[in-house]
C-alpha cells in the first residue's frame, strides 16, 4: 500500500513542484515580495513532500527485499570530495566550516554502490550540519586493514544526542525532541535507511555523542580486496542468473 500509495503521489507532487517553477521564472519580475515568498514555501515544502516520497519508497522496498545493489569498484575518495562541495555553500549559510583533506589518504576502492553509498554520505553530513549551529563538521577515513572495511568518520560539534535516544537513533521515524527538530521538518527516515544501505554493503554504522558537544557517525565498507564480501556477492548474482 506504501508503495503504491507513494508511487501514486508522486506524479501530481513532481508536477505543483514545476508549476511553481514556472510562475517563479515567468511572472518573479510582476510579483511583489510577499507574493513571491509564498510561491518560495509552496517550492520549498513540494521539495519536502518529494524527498518524504522517496523515502517512503526506498523503506518500502527495503521491506520487502526488493532494494537492490549495484555494486562496483567505487573512488570513495572522489565521493566524499563531491559530497563536501555540494554541502559547502549550506555549511557557509550555517557559518559551518567543513573539513576533509582528500590529500590525506591513500585509500583503496570500496565494493560498493555509488548512488546509494552517496545517499548515505549525504544524509550523515547533511545532518551534522543541520543539527550544529556553530563550529565544525570533519569528515575523516580509515582504512582497517585487518577486516578490509574502510570507516568513515563524520564528526561535529553540533548539539550532540542524548544517552537515552542513542539506542534509537537507526529506528523508523525516530527523531529527538530537541529545539532544531521542533523547527525542521525532518521525517527520521535518513538514519534508518542509512542503516539498512551500509548493512546491504556487509558494513556497520554507529553514534556516539556528548550532549552539547557533539557528534561522531562511523560506517564502514568492504574494499574490492575485501574477498569474502565480494565473492558472497557473485555467488549471489550467478544463483540469480543461473535460476533465470
Ligand atoms: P531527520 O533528520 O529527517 O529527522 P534522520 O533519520 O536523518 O531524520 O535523523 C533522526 C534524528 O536523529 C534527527 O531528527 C535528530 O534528532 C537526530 N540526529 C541525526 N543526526 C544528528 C546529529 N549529527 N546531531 C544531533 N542529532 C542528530
């Protein structure tokens, strides 16, 4: 029903979104200030509606077991590297800074899929800045060569988490209820999501925070030399093919 549901919404949803475009580059010129700002809000929340959809269907599909993988040799480097720049100019707005020297590591590829790793990138430090008013987000890399995973570290000097919430952090819909929750309109789905894609990959992710210090997000992924996960992996696309 979820699925269906969202599917189904997604399609007017995407529409209102281009509407409000239009009317924002054709008529913006004739439009006075307070006009101009309810066609912002109209944008701003169909955007929100787009995202809540998305991950619906991504929730939905990882319940039923059809969220596939596309795996392959991936430059987690380059990744990252694309991520910060993305988020710099909302970091600056947030008088953030990022930090993340790429010339620091000489990493191994990662058997992973790009488009989904990233979302969970995106999500960590998209969060690190959206839960910090003020200091630093700092992405930093290991390569553990012991069990061939390479963790990534996303830390900040945000409003940290409580101990009580900790164990909750990666549920459904869980969200604190702290004052920069009351005023966003996140839905907690980024986190559980987050999970199910690093443990997709054979990794784990975890938290650990200091009320009003700060947190640090940890998760970790196999690299191509990672063997046992990457023959798993082909075992499992030859049953498929081979039950074809
Ligand atoms: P959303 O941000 O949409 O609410 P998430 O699943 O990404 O959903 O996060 C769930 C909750 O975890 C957030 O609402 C927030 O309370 C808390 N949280 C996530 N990241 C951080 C962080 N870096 N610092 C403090 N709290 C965080």
């Amino acid at each position: 029903f979820v699925s269906t549901a969202a599917h189904e919404l997604r399609t007017p949803i995407t529409t209102i979104r281009g509407y409000l475009r239009a009317l924002k580059e054709d008529a913006g010129s004739k439009l006075n200030e307070d006009e101009m700002q309810y066609i912002e809000r109209g944008d701003i929340a169909s955007l929100q509606l787009i995202t809540l959809m998305e991950n619906l269907l991504s929730v939905s599909r990882i319940e039923k077991g059809t969220y596939t993988l596309n795996r392959t040799e991936t430059d987690w480097v380059k990744i990252v590297d694309e991520c910060v720049r993305t988020f710099q100019p909302q970091a600056e707005q947030h008088g953030i800074t990022v930090l993340w020297d790429s010339r620091a590591y000489d990493i191994p590829k990662v058997y992973a899929d790009p488009l989904r790793i990233n979302e969970v990138l995106n999500n960590l430090v998209s969060n690190a800045i959206n839960y910090t008013t003020k200091g630093k987000v700092t992405i930093t890399l290991e390569h553990d060569t012991t069990t061939n995973m390479v963790v990534t570290h996303v830390t900040d000097t945000g409003q940290g988490i409580p101990k009580d919430a900790l164990p909750n952090m990666f549920k459904k819909f869980f969200r604190v209820a702290g004052a920069i929750e009351q005023g966003s309109k996140g839905t907690g789905l980024g986190l559980y999501i987050a999970r199910q894609i690093v443990e997709l990959h054979r990794g784990t992710i975890n938290v650990e925070s200091t009320l009003g210090k700060g947190s640090t997000f940890s998760f970790s992924l196999p690299t191509v030399d990672n063997k046992q996960v990457v023959s798993e992996d082909h075992k499992i696309i030859l049953n498929e093919h081979g039950g074809k």
